[in-house]
C-alpha cells in the first residue's frame, strides 16, 4: 500500500441509512486494547470505532506484526474471540511498505512502537488507550487519540 493522504471530515456521522460515497475515509490504526475494549464494552467509544471500520466508514491500517499481537492477544482471553475482529484485516489495507519501529524510542513499551510507526508511515490517526503511548509527545506525527477524542472530533460541527 502506497503512503496514504489523511482526508478530514468536519462532521462524521455514525447513524444508519447514510451512503458511503457521501463520506470521507479516515485511516485509523487502532491499537490492540483498543479492539479488546470494544469485544467486553459494546456500548463504548471503542466500539463505535470498530463498527465503523466494520462498515467502511473508517479504514483500519494495518500491517503483520500489528495483527499478529492482536490474534496472539485475542486468542488468550477466552470470553472474546479472535474470528469475530479476524474480519476487520482487509488485504487492500496491509501495509506493506518498511517500517522502522525501534526508531520510536520517544514510546516507552517497545511493543507499542509499531503501532506509531505504521500510524506514522500510513498518515493515519493513531488510537490507543495506553496512558503511556497517548503522553509519549508524539505530536501529530502521528497524531494519538483515545476512542473517546476520535468520536468526539468526528463529531464536531
């Protein structure tokens, strides 16, 4: 996948019935607690966030290892299931392109580093409920929000 252009939306609706052509796609790369949060909280922001990925209203970059620790995580806890976010990894949104995450020391859990650098590298928002990663001064290179600041601005007037 070729470096992609982060389009912005002034108002992001997220009710039924509204055609997809009238909206703008926004990538996203959502971190793994992100995904868990929405599998225990179907009501939360998170999930909001992975319905509409679900529906074609965001678009979730991703790449291997970002999936791999996603399924690895998912497959050890047992009321949640791996097959039922396994759908959100579409081909046509594999990054595929390098990616230098040990460059990222400013984010503290080498684990996590990924994470930015695909954010990074794909121009995409970045969204985490990691304490750390949101305070780790990224800036908007990439940009960090919570589920809750993603909603939020999509919703913005």
């Amino acid at each position: 996948m070729a470096k992609l252009r982060r389009l912005w939306c002034p108002t992001f609706p997220w009710g039924e019935g509204l055609p997809l052509t009238t909206l703008i796609r926004i990538s996203v790369v959502l971190d793994t607690n992100v995904l868990i949060a929405s599998a225990f909280r179907p009501g939360s922001d998170s999930a909001r966030i992975v319905g509409a990925v679900r529906d074609g209203r965001l678009t979730m970059l991703w790449d291997v290892p970002t999936r791999g620790e996603t399924e690895r995580l998912f497959r050890k806890i047992p009321p949640i299931s791996w097959e039922a976010v396994a759908g959100l990894y579409l081909e046509e949104n594999r990054w595929t392109g390098e990616l230098d995450a040990a460059a990222w020391t400013r984010v503290s859990d080498p684990e996590d580093r990924k994470f930015a650098a695909l954010a990074d590298a794909g121009g995409a928002l970045l969204v985490s409920l990691d304490a750390h990663l949101l305070r780790a001064g990224l800036g908007t290179q990439p940009e960090v929000l919570t589920p809750s600041e993603l909603v939020a601005r999509l919703n913005r007037p």
